[in-house]
C-alpha cells in the first residue's frame, strides 16, 4: 500500500510523508557515498555553513536538533577519519570547536557536481512557487517544533 492511498487527513499525510522521506533520504545518501552516512555528512555540512566563526559542538547539535553527545560521537569518529578536527576553546577548555580539515573541503569539492544532480532529481518536478511554499511550511513545521521542545523541556506536555 502507498502512502497516498491511505484515508487520513493532511497533517496526519504530512507527518508521516516526512518520516518516511526521512528514512528515505538516508538509505540514498548512504548508498551514494560509502566513505561516510548521510548523518555523518550533515554534521559536516553544518560545520562548513558558520562562515563568522568556528562553531562548537553545541552549536551544531542545535542546529541539527540533536542532542550534544550525538554530535559528539560522530565527531570523534569523523576526526578518527581525518574529515574533521576537534579543538579546545582557549576561552573556556570544555567548549569544544569543531574544525574542518583539508581531505573534508577536498571532499566537498570532489562530491559538489553529485550533490547538485541527486537535489536536481529530487526536485525536478517542483516549479519555484511550491519550493518557496514548501520551504515557509517547513520553517513553520521547525518553529512548532521547537515551541514544544520548550514546553516539554519545562516539565510541561501539550
């Protein structure tokens, strides 16, 4: 059965269609490159976006919506591999910085004509004006979420 045969109502589709492309998403990306997962290139990309400063591992697993151990690991395992380099802030020696290496922008730059093909497929039927509707619905969908991220966090539930 598909997803699109099911009778539920649209938020109910959308929740799970995202679920669903999700998982989706991560079994390509997987496929694709079999240096490091999908997980592990997210972190990295999230790292290179901080174009002001060098971004701590806080940093990152926020942006993400992860947790900082989450980060953490993959971090290790990603310096272990050469992609990445954990520094020591000097300001504050528990803050730990998180530094793109050599071999990670050479990767980005080897993997930059695949990355922009695989989202061109992905997207090859959308026209600008669903893009533009798709990326304030999934801004709205982020600032909900984080909303009940806050709440719970207070000892609170909806």
């Amino acid at each position: 059965m598909k997803l699109s045969e099911l009778n539920v109502d649209n938020e109910a589709f959308i929740f799970t269609a995202m679920h669903i492309l999700a998982n989706r998403f991560q079994t390509l990306g997987d496929r694709i490159d079999s240096e490091i997962t999908t997980k592990q290139w997210f972190v990295l990309a999230a790292v290179s976006k901080f174009t002001d400063r060098t971004p701590n591992i806080g940093d990152i697993a926020s942006l993400l919506g992860t947790s900082r151990q989450n980060i953490k690991k993959m971090a290790v395992i990603l310096e272990r591999r050469g992609y990445l380099s954990m520094q020591k802030n000097e300001k504050d020696l528990r803050n730990i910085l998180l530094v793109l290496t050599e071999l990670c922008l050479d990767y980005f730059k080897g993997r930059e004509q695949q990355e922009d093909e695989y989202l061109q497929r992905i997207f090859s039927d959308f026209d600008d004006e669903i893009l533009k509707m798709m990326r304030v619905g999934m801004g709205k969908l982020i600032e909900n979420t984080d909303k009940l991220l806050e709440i719970n966090e207070q000892g609170e539930w909806v």
